[in-house]
C-alpha cells in the first residue's frame, strides 16, 4: 500500500487570506526581509587563482595553499611526509563546523573510495573511506549486504561521517562509527598502521570517532548486515500526543524520529520497521514540497503567530502520509535540496523529551521560524568522542535556511540542550570549548594526550580544533 500527500500545501484561499491584511503588522512583515544583517553569514573565502573550499551551507570556508586529491595510500603518505604547515583533510563537506578549513594543505580523499574486499559468510567488508553512503550501500546491495543503519542524508564520506559521530535513529542502534573493526591510518609523521582493538586498543577507541586529528584514514573493515527491506510510514497529528506517545514508539519501532513543525501545533512521525515480503518501493519525496510550504506560511502569515497556527490548522490533516516498503537504504536516508545550517545535541534519554519541549517554545517565539525540529533516537556506545553514552540519548536538531541568521540557535537553545546534561555533534554548530567539553568527555584528555603523541607539531590542528581541545598552540 502507499499513501502520499505533502504535510502542508498552501492554496488560493490561503493567499487571498494574506491580501486581505493590507496594513499595519502584515504589511510591515510583507516588507520584511528574512536575510541574516551583514556580516552574520561571513563572506566565502575567493583567491583569484587560488583554491577555494566551500562547506555544503556555504557557512565555512577557506582558501588552502593546496587541495589534493591522492589516489594511492602512498601517494598521501608522502605528500603528508612532505608537508609543511597545516594540513586537514575533507570529506563532502557537510560538517555545519570550521573542522575542515586551513590556509595549508586541505586533502580530499574521494578517489581513495569503493569496495575493496567483502566476506558475505562473516559479513565483513572493507571500503574506502572516501567512499560515500550512497554509494556504499549501492556498492554493498550488490553484493547482499548492508549498513545496518543510515543518516537522514546519505552523501558523507565514511571517514567524515566516523570522525564526526554521524547517526541515525534507532534505540537500539548505535551511531555509524560503531560498525567500525579496524582502519588504515596515515599519520602526521606519513607512518601507515593498520588499527584493531587488538592490534592498538587506545588508538583504535580515540580513532573511531577522531575528528580528523590524528591523520588520515585511508580505508575501513566494517561490520555490516545482510541485505534487508524496511517498512516506511509516516504519519501527522499533533505536537503534543506524538510527544506523550514517543517513549512508547521508540520501543515499538526498529527506527522511530518525529518532527515538530514549530507554529503549526503538528508534528509528523516516521517509523522503519523489518519487512519480509518483496519490496514495492518508494515514491519520489515530496519532503521538499512540504519545507517550500511550511517557508510561505511563515512568509504570508508570521506577522500573527495565532493566524498562522489557525491556517497551518485548516491545511494539515492528522493521518497517514506514506506506508511503502523498499531496500533499506532506499527508505533510511533522503536528499535535502535546500541549505540549511544546524545544531545538535545529544541528551540523556530522562531529559530529552522536556528538552524538545523547551526549544519548541523557543522556536514559537521566533516569528522568522520554520524549519522542523529532528528527534532521534541513539544507543550509546564506547568510543572515546562518542557523544552517545546512555543505554539511549536522544538527539535533537535545530535548523535555520543558510541565508537566515542562525545565532539564536548557539545563544538560546544551546543553553537549553547543555542544561540538560546535552552533548553537542561535533560536525554541527556549537559554542563549546575544551573546559567545557572535557566535563562531558572523560576521554578527551587521553584522546588530546594520544594526538599530541602522534602529531607533536600539531601538523593536523586548525584553530577549531584547538579551541576543542583547549590548545594555545598557534595553528
């Protein structure tokens, strides 16, 4: 069976309704721009002549001396061995924070990509780490495997979506990184390891979530399922009996996240459960659709939160939206057309729904508010920078359009998340610094001290990352 209809589309009556306000609030807000002030969005980087790097949301960006692209493990060992100055290296670019940036050497390590061995009986592979998910999960359908869980999105590198805690939802599914048996490590010294848990126990636990710092991994041994199909239901009804009804659907449900559509009243639940049968697949997304017009209610109507939340109320109908079945990769991830720039934390699983409901009232204090709050669903795990640590955090994700002002994102709802005992994501927006950080992680001291041993010219800092770690180090 499939069911389809976009949340919220917004109709002729719905515009004659907005021209029939033509003075006063509205027209004030009908003259609104919803740009960020100058010099909130910083400027991108340009070097006539020179590279230029971009992060997805144009939010960070830098102009390296060099940026490689090394088709062989050799070839970046040397060209790390022979490189003086700052070197960091990229993935896809989806990291919200400057983790990438520097004037040096920025390595991009997207031909170091693809399957190299698979053991279907053990199932075992190992891939690329400039391998994206996507492609990934394509390269291991074919051969009757998979990832046993995805992201929201799927166009990560393996080696940025490890190094930076990416997850998706689940209760009982842990973050991406815990898939990892071993890697193959380049070190600021161009040194080539082969990591275990046997072979270097330390190295092994600070590298499967290492932002980067300790070098550049090269390839990954995963542990990964066989091939399996899922089924997809997404349903509406509003805010407040889907944010009773989650602890008990976070059980139910093998994935479970919901969104809250901040001044509408509703939110809409998505649930992947194991399906057995033969797959009929997926309709193209209309998510996008659903964004487009949950911008134009806030466009036309945000001058009166009341109408707006009135007129959210005579388009959105409670229900059922979607019921397919297709791959699992096919279901678990989905493409984000329009940019955005986020914030993540990561909560205790007995705070994190009274911390959804504190940042959804901040959301419907902000009149310029539109974009969805993502709640998921993480079992913790032991890797020394994992942000998971509880038998289930909770993570909840915040967003703001990339041409908007996102500051209120770090000045209003971080505090709310970090009063809550919440982690930040190391690749979204955040304001923490190494004090701070070193509470949350107990490890973080062993991981700064196991990256000094490797790294002791601090080759592999920026200033983000030194801010991270509490370093004075000029980088």
């Amino acid at each position: 069976m499939a069911t389809r209809r976009t949340v919220l589309k917004l109709g002729a009556a719905a515009a004659a309704l907005a021209v029939a306000y033509p003075m006063g609030s509205h027209l004030a807000w009908s003259a609104k721009s919803f740009e960020a002030p100058e010099g909130v969005i910083p400027a991108p980087a340009s070097s006539p002549g020179g590279p230029v790097w971009r992060n997805w949301s144009g939010l960070q960006s830098a102009m390296p001396r060099q940026i490689a692209s090394p088709a062989s493990e050799d070839e970046l060992a040397a060209l790390i061995r022979n490189t003086h100055g700052s070197v960091r290296p990229v993935g896809a670019g989806h990291s919200f924070t400057a983790l990438a940036p520097t004037d040096g050497v920025m390595i991009d390590i997207g031909r170091l990509s693809g399957l190299v061995s698979h053991d279907s009986q053990a199932r075992t592979v190992t891939m690329g780490a400039g391998t994206r998910l996507e492609q990934a999960s394509r390269l291991l359908d074919e051969v009757g495997l998979a990832l046993p869980n995805l992201p929201d999105i799927a166009v990560q590198t393996l080696a940025g979506s490890f190094a930076t805690a990416t997850h998706g939802t689940g209760r009982d599914l842990p973050a991406l990184h815990e898939a990892v048996l071993g890697f193959r490590l380049v070190t600021p010294q161009g040194a080539i390891l082969d990591v275990t848990a046997d072979s270097h126990p330390d190295l092994f636990a600070a590298g499967k979530v290492s932002l980067g710092a300790l070098g550049v991994i090269t390839r990954y041994t995963l542990r990964v399922t066989d091939a399996f199909a899922l089924r997809r239901r997404v349903w509406v009804d509003r805010v407040e009996n889907l944010l009773d009804q989650a602890e008990t659907l976070s059980r139910e449900h093998r994935n479970f996240e919901f969104y809250c559509l901040p001044h509408t009243g509703f939110a809409a639940a998505i649930a992947h459960d194991l399906f057995d049968g033969e797959p009929e697949g997926r309709a193209p997304s209309e998510d996008e659709d659903s964004l487009a017009s949950l911008r134009q209610l806030r466009d036309m109507f945000g001058w009166s939160p009341r109408l707006r939340r009135w007129i959210a109320g005579t388009q959105i109908r409670p229900g059922m939206m979607e019921d397919y079945t297709d791959k699992s990769w096919r279901l678990l991830s989905t493409s984000r057309v329009t940019k955005f720039n986020e914030t993540e934390y990561h909560l205790p699983h007995e705070n994190g729904l009274a911390a959804v409901r504190e940042v959804l009232a901040i959301l419907e204090r902000h009149k310029d508010a539109f974009f969805p709050m993502e709640v998921r669903f993480v079992r913790g795990d032991d890797a020394w920078l994992s942000p998971f640590k509880s038998a289930s955090d909770i993570s909840i994700a915040v967003h703001a359009a990339n041409t908007e002002d996102y500051r209120y994102l770090l000045s209003e709802i971080g505090p709310v998340f970090r009063c809550y005992g919440g982690r930040p994501h190391w690749g979204k927006l955040h304001d923490m610094n190494g004090g701070e950080l070193s509470a949350l992680y107990p490890r973080l001291g062993d991981f700064n001290a196991l990256r000094r041993e490797l790294d002791p010219e601090g080759k592999f800092l920026n200033p983000h990352l030194a801010t991270l770690f509490g370093e004075e180090a000029d980088v």
